[in-house]
C-alpha cells in the first residue's frame, strides 16, 4: 500500500533532549526498560538523579551514578548527572525540552499528573511525557527492592547484578 503525504516533511532541524529525573535509590530493571524506550524515542536521554531530598537515601550520589552508568554503558545516546533545585530550571539550563516520568499503575497517575501539571505552570519550555515500562515491571519499585533485600528475599531478576551484589552488602544478606 503506498501512503501519499499531503505535504512534505522536513527534516527536524534540532534532536529532543529528554530529561529522566529520579531518585534511583538504586536504579531498578523498571528504570532501565524506561531508558532503553526513551533512548529509542529522543535524540538524547539525559538521567538526572535529584541531589537535595528530605529523603535519606540508601546509596550516595556517587554510587546511584555509578550503578547507573554501568546499566546504560550501551546506549551511546544516555548520559548520568545529578541536579539539585528544580527541575524545570535544570532541564531548561541544559536545553532539554522533555521531562519523561515512568508511570506504572494508574495509582501513579494522581501524584504524575500533579507534578507535570506544576512543572507546566513554572516552565512553558518543557512538556512531560509518561511512559510505561514493561507490564512484568509494573508492580517493581526501589522502596520495595530495598525492604526484601533488608528482610533477606531475592531480588534477582528486578535490578542488575551488579545493584543486586551492592543491595545484598549494604543490608549483609546474602
Ligand atoms: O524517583 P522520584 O523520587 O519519584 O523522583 C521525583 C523527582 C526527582 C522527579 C521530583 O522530586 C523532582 O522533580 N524534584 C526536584 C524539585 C522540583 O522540581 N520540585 C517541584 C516538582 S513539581
């Protein structure tokens, strides 16, 4: 079947930056399946790990970036930072356009929403786009792998090897 295009397409004169901001407390399967997608959709993916957070996180900064780094190494269009601040400032400093946020159950849509519709009214120059991860992921969460790698479960088969080594030290189960 032959498709005739009313008009012609030009190319696009610049890529999309994305950005995909997080915790990564520590990056799970369900974060990486989210960057292979953006990674197949936007020029370039820049993740970006909150630096200033009431939270008390698990692993530094330094060790989120690392165990990211090491996930990403063959995407060649995925790059790791950290920010602090807001996030529309940061994504508006490097020239990002997109905000991409993971939504795995619609019980995520209500604090989604309200974050996307927030970041709108402080920035026009960024849209937020959700994407949805694999269903086999819909149900993985960093908060959760924490508390079973604390109480001694497997998480084999939710984070990399290498978060799994790191998760089983920190918490000294096996
Ligand atoms: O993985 P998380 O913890 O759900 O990510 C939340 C994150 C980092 C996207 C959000 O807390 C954030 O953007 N913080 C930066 C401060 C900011 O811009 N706050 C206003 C959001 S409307």
């Amino acid at each position: 079947m032959h498709f005739h295009a009313t008009c012609t397409y030009n190319p696009v004169p610049m890529g999309i930056r994305a950005v995909y901001p997080g915790s990564f407390d520590p990056v799970t399967n369900g974060h990486i399946d989210i960057i292979q997608r953006s990674a197949a959709l936007f020029d370039e993916v820049v993740v970006a790990i909150l630096r200033n957070t009431d939270k008390t996180p698990l692993f530094t900064v330094e060790e989120r970036t690392v165990m990211l780094e090491n996930a990403i190494r063959d995407l060649k269009n995925v790059s790791i930072t950290s920010f602090a601040g807001l996030l529309v400032d940061f994504a508006e400093r490097i020239g990002a356009s997109v905000l991409v946020r993971g939504i795995r159950a619609i019980s995520d849509y209500e604090y989604e929403l309200q974050m996307a519709l927030m970041n709108r009214r402080l920035s026009n120059k960024v849209e937020t786009v959700f994407m949805l991860p694999a269903e086999s992921y819909s149900y993985l969460s960093s908060r959760l792998v924490k508390e079973i790698a604390l109480l001694g479960g497997s998480i084999h088969g939710l984070v990399p090897a290498d978060v799994e080594t790191k998760l089983c030290s920190k918490f000294g189960t096996k």
